[in-house]
C-alpha cells in the first residue's frame, strides 16, 4: 500500500495518531484520503568544525565529490556510525568506532556523527552541533513531501537550506563570488547578506562559493545531474512547510549559535552599516587578545596541526576557536598556519633573532602581560567581542593602532608608497613612519604594502567580499572607536626589539616530554603488509634502522610504540609488494593525545597527514598518503615542517 505522509494535528501530538478524522477525533485514518501516519524518524549526521578521531577510519578512505555523498556512503553501510570530510581533497572517511568523546582538534576535517533513529545527539552526550545534515532522497520519491520539524532538537538558533545536486541558476550570482573552504561556510556567508536566498557550491575541491538574491525557486535553476555545481535554497521560515521538489536533495540546518567550547563558524560578510561600540560600558568581560613576537616559536610543540592561512589573522581565527589553543606561529612571507597547545610562554620559544616564524600567544588575562617580554605587536579579533571591552594591556606606551577589514581597500589611492612585506606587523610600520600615512593595504597571500595618505575612511573602500586585499586603518586611540561589521581586527603596533628580554618575574622552564611515535597498521582488508621504519634521534648517527627488516604485521597491529628524547624525523619504505597501510603519528606530551605526522619527501602529497599512509614496493595504493616504489620516505613533526624545505636526498 502506498502511504501518504501528512503534518501531525497539534491535538494529535500526545496520542500516538497523526490525523483528525471527519469528527475532528484522532485517528490513524482521514475519510477518504486513506491510510496516513506520521513518518518514521529519519535519520541524520550532526556535524563539528574541525574535529576527528585518529586512526578509526576502519570501513576506508574513498574520494567523494561533496560532503553530502560522503553522508550518503556513511549512511549504506550499517556499521558506520560517523565520518569525516575534508573538502580540500575530497577525502572521505569512514568510521565504525569515532564517536565525539573520542575526536580532537583538527584543522582540516570536519566531523559528522549519524543519528540513525532520529532521536537528538546531544541527548547521547554529543554537545549541540555546528551543522545538521538530513539525506532527503528518500523521501523525495513521494512528491510532493512535507517535511515534519524533529522537535528533540533545541538549537538556540538556525538557518536551513534546501539542496540539491542538479545545478543552479545561470547568471544570477549578483552577490558576488567568494572562495569559501566548506559548503557550511559559504552557506554561513549566505547568512551574512539579509538579500541572499540562495547560494551555489562547486562540487570536488573546488572552494566556489556563488550568491544569488534572485534564484529563490527550483523552476528557475537547470536540472542538469551532471552540473559541477550544487544549489542551497534558504528557508527562512524553516523546512516544516516547505515543499521538496523531487530528485536528489539535502536539508542542512545551520546552527549560528553553537556553544562557546565548539569552533565557532567563521563569517566573510562585507561590514554593515551599523555600528557597534568596541569598548561598550558597563559590565564587561575581559577580551582575549594574542601578543606577537618576531623570533620564532616553540620547537615541536604545534600539536593542533598546520594549515594555510592567506593571513595572520585568520590563523589567530583558527586558534581562537580551539579552547585548546594556547598559542600560534605564522610564517614570515607564507601563508603557513602553526597551532600549538602547549607552547604558553615566552621562556620555551627559541627567542632567536631572524626567525622565519613570528609567534602569538593567546592572553586571556592580564597575567601573561607580567610573565612575558614586551611583545611587538598585540592583535585583538573583534568579531568576538560581543559586547566585551577591549582593556589596554599594562605598560602600554605606543599608540600605533590600526583596524583592519577583510573586504579590500581603496582604489588607486596608493600615494604614499607600493613595497613589498614579510608581514602586516611590517607594513604597518612603514605607515607609521610617515606622518601623512593613514591607512594601509596589504594583499593576502603575498607580500604586497600599499599605503595611502587618503584612503582614510571605510565608505572610500571597495568594501567587497574575497577581495584579495585587507585594508587597515589607522586610528589615535581605540577607546572610542565604532566599528562597522562584517571581520575586523585591532592592531596595536609596539616598537619591535632585536630580541625581547624577559620581564623581573622570570619563570622557571619545564622540562620538555620525550617525543613518543606511534606506528599502527590499519584495520582494513589489505592494510597488513611490511614495513622499514629509521629514527633520527639527533646524535649524529643519522637514520637507524628500529624495526626488523621481512616482518609482516597484521591488521590492527602496533607497528612500533616507543618514546626518544630528540626525535627529529622518521623514514619509511617497503621493498615488497605486499603493502602496509596505517597510521603514524607522534605525542609531545608523554603519549596522552596524539598528533599525525607529515609527509616531507618522497612520499605524496607533501605537507599531508600520515593519519593514513600506504608504503609499498610497487606503484599500487589507495590511502590519502602514499610512499610507493619502493621509495624511502621522509616523514617530520607536524609541528617541524617547512612547506618551502626541499626535499632531503639521504637515504638510510
């Protein structure tokens, strides 16, 4: 019998039946309308930025083009109860055992738990989620459909998006083009823009992002299964009355308000017109705030993971969002992004003048001003204020403040001076020098200063969403500045020392943790094979060889756990075309949590996690990692890697 799916009566809700009969009683049964019930719950995946489980992607890695068919794999295998999705590569991986007590920080995937019965996940322990994905393909084979609101959820506030994997509309992108890294995050851009209805997100690792305040129905987008685009409609009344339009569709919900311990969903608006006091009265909160130093970082010690970040803001961003996070390094003409969970004090960087690295440490009192050197810049995120004062730190002298925007700066108003930069903290010195200077532009992943003697007010910007500049103003004093919106920073320039000299209150060091490696094969057919591992403790021995050579290990199989007090890399290989693949990873913190490591040379791609690596002797391998050919593979530190090293030539 086919069955018709209709909206539960209010006055039905606490007796188990969906409809009102001829005489407005409850009933299983409505007149001549047949047989009706309420839907089966319908299962769906709660999704959290940037987190993971190391090592349980036990049901395998395959590539997909969106996250939503990563969902939809999870979703047909019974045994997987979560996945992770990293869009950059379009890896997918699946897990039977990753639920969220067991995921940590992770700057490149997000993670999605399913919930097969329809019943909250925080009702499981899960905290409220970032993102709420339903697989509507189901149900869209009864047109037309109305979806029933899951009333177990109580998010404290949303917005819901319709999907569909057949493209979208030709030409009406009117809000711009923005290069977003998820389709939650252009999603979270569509929000941002009270005209935008829908928004178009390029399938596979593309990061196209396209806004439209004019496609806001399905008969006016293509039908085209075979579109590289997907198309997001918002529901602003949210998805119990909307009608699904058939075909292949998705529901996201995405929750704005997720709780302060989760990665808060990063905005990339154009500022608006209203203007919000920074240092509001009254009550306040004291304001986190990072201090900046140009001699370098902790060694070893960016167990968060690397990333890019096209500017040093949004890698403070980054550690800003991870209550972990005590520190981050970002590298002088690169765009390289270093999170560290340890490295809290001035005494444990190398304080070594010409350091590639500058280092930022995350204050959240005033504590750290009396522990720590004078730094040589202080950075403020100010969309998190939240009403929260900014406070001048102690013994501040210098009034070189700058507020910067994300959205571009002025056209042809570079009067002063067009030079190149290592790093904004540079530029804004080059600013400071001139008198007439009022503003500055510095181009994001690159080196590019421009300074203006005229561009002194943001209605004078391009003011344009992925403008490949961030423009910077200058300002006497913040104390009653009012900024206009949308994602702006203050920066408090100091005069920089050659190198910083510790404050009276000198801190004894800690003694640094062994480094611990960790070898495991992975649980999945074909995993177990043989394995070549050589250490560098730094004696001056170079690689040596730590496991016995012709040894097969087995699914599951700890290849190797051991600590060394000078761990400086690893290299792997395999002679044989029976190949392993697992996982190789390394803690700083005497084997409590841990961190994979990177693939530096000979293995591909370079700069990635070994969470999943395959070493064989021929050319054959299917993980995210690869060492093939028989190759000896270089693996460091998350932490010690260098994207601009070259590769090394030695061989154990």
């Amino acid at each position: 019998m086919n069955f018709t799916w209709f909206e539960l009566a209010p006055e039905c809700e606490s007796t188990g039946f969906i409809c009102l009969d001829n005489s407005n009683r409850c009933s299983n049964t409505c007149g001549s309308t047949g047989f009706c019930e309420s839907p089966p719950p319908s299962t769906y995946f709660v999704g959290y930025e940037h987190r993971g489980c190391s090592g349980r992607n036990e049901l395998g890695t395959v590539t997909k083009p969106t996250v939503e068919d990563c969902a939809v794999a999870c979703d047909e295998l019974p045994t997987c109860m979560s996945f992770e999705y990293r869009m950059t590569t379009t890896s997918c991986q699946l897990s039977s055992s990753c639920s969220y007590s067991l995921t940590v920080p992770s700057s490149d995937w997000n993670f999605y738990v399913k919930v097969p019965d329809g019943v909250a996940a925080n009702g499981s322990g899960s905290p409220e989620g970032n993102y709420y994905l339903w697989l509507l393909e189901n149900a869209a084979e009864i047109s037309p459909v109305e979806l029933v609101e899951a009333s177990s959820l109580q998010l404290s506030m949303a917005s819901y998006y319709i999907g569909y994997h057949n493209g979208g509309c030709v030409g009406r992108n009117e809000l711009g083009l923005t290069a977003q890294t998820s389709v939650e995050d252009c999603a979270t851009a569509c929000d941002a823009e009270s005209t935008c209805v829908s928004f178009e997100y390029k399938k596979g690792s593309s990061t196209t992002c396209q806004l439209s305040s004019s496609c806001d129905h399905y008969s006016m987008k293509g039908n085209d299964p075979n579109s590289d685009y997907t198309w997001y409609l918002n529901i602003p009344d949210g998805y119990t009355t909307h009608t699904i339009q058939g075909g292949r569709a998705y529901m996201w919900l995405i929750n704005v308000l997720a709780p302060s311990n989760m990665p808060s969903v990063a905005h990339s608006s154009s500022p608006s017109a209203s203007p919000s006091v920074i240092n509001g009265g009254g009550d306040t909160e004291f304001a986190t705030y990072y201090m900046g130093y140009n001699t370098g970082g902790c060694a070893g010690r960016n167990e968060l993971g690397i990333t890019n970040k096209p500017v040093v803001e949004e890698c403070a961003a980054a550690c800003d969002a991870l209550s972990t996070c005590v520190s981050f390094e970002y590298k002088r003409s690169s765009t390289v992004c270093q999170l560290s969970s340890t490295c809290d004090r001035f005494d444990l960087t190398l304080n070594e003048v010409g350091n590639s690295y500058h280092w930022y440490l995350k204050v959240n009192d005033e504590v750290a001003i009396s522990e720590n050197p004078t730094p040589y810049a202080y950075l403020w995120l100010l969309d998190d204020l939240n009403g929260r004062e900014v406070t001048s730190p102690a013994g501040v002298t210098s009034t070189n403040y700058y507020i910067g925007y994300n959205t571009g700066g002025c056209v042809g108003r570079n009067e002063l001076l067009v030079t190149t930069k290592p790093v904004v903290e540079e530029c804004a010195a080059e600013c400071d020098k001139m008198s007439t200077c009022v503003s500055f532009e510095y181009k994001r992943e690159a080196t590019n200063c421009h300074l203006s003697s005229t561009c002194d007010d943001l209605s004078l910007t391009v003011n344009e969403v992925g403008n490949s500049y961030m423009w910077y103003e200058r300002a006497n004093s913040y104390t009653g500045h009012t900024t206009t919106g949308g994602n702006a920073y203050l920066w408090l320039m100091e005069t920089p020392t050659s190198s910083p000299t510790m404050s009276p209150v000198t801190l004894e060091p800690t003694s640094i943790e062994p480094t611990c490696l960790r070898i495991t094969t992975g649980g999945v057919i074909y995993d177990d094979g043989y394995l070549d591992v050589f250490v560098n403790t730094g004696d001056g021995n170079g690689y040596v060889g730590v496991t016995q050579s012709g040894v097969k290990y087995a699914l599951n199989s700890v290849v190797l756990e051991k600590c060394y007090s000078g761990l400086v890399g690893l290299q792997v290989k395999n002679s044989n075309a029976d190949g392993w693949a697992g996982s190789i990873e390394t803690s700083v913190d005497g084997g409590i949590s841990y961190t994979p490591m990177v693939c530096q040379g000979n293995c591909t791609p370079v700069g990635d996690s070994t969470a999943s690596i395959v070493v064989d002797g021929d050319g054959n391998g299917n993980k995210a990692v690869k060492c093939l050919n028989g190759d000896t593979c270089t693996l460091v530190n998350s932490g010690s890697w260098d994207s601009t090293a070259s590769e090394p030539s030695s061989q154990p």
